[in-house]
C-alpha cells in the first residue's frame, strides 16, 4: 500500500507498506487517531484486474484510491492517491 498518511504517521519515509501486519498497525494506528473516519463514495472504477474508488474523507479531500486485484478478487496492491489543487 502506498499513502501520504503512512508518512504523516511516521511508519515509512517513502509512504509505502507491504504484508498484512504492517498494514494492521497501519490501520490501527489511524483509526485510533480518528475514531470519527468516514467516507462518502463519489463513484466506482473496474477493469478485470482493479477497482478505483473515488470518494471524499472526513477532512473533505478527494481521495481515489487504485486497488490491484489477484485471480481470486483479494487485494494486492493499493494506493491512495489525494487530489492537489494547483
């Protein structure tokens, strides 16, 4: 998994997770610090191999979030990708 917040929670300089442990504390971590998180969905992306969901987080950002799935439909990769005005 890659995401800004990896890095804002000091768990990798270059925003990026691998295996299921790192991404429970990952998880945890946040959740605990936002015990309020939500998301309103704004819409839904496939292909055979992925799913892109586009929704708004509890700060209001957009936020899409590219997720790589295997022959059996679990994830194996993710990225969370924020929108950045200019």
């Amino acid at each position: 998994m890659a995401s800004a917040g990896i890095i804002r929670l000091g768990l990798s300089s270059d925003g990026r997770l691998k295996g299921k442990d790192r991404l429970r504390d990952y998880w945890s971590r946040a959740l605990e610090m936002l015990p309020n998180l939500h998301f309103e969905l704004l819409d839904l992306s496939e292909s055979p191999d992925s799913v892109v969901v586009r929704y708004l987080n509890d700060r209001g950002d957009t936020v899409s979030e590219y997720l790589r799935l295997n022959g059996a439909g679990r994830i194996v990769q993710g990225s969370a990708n924020h929108l950045i005005t200019v």
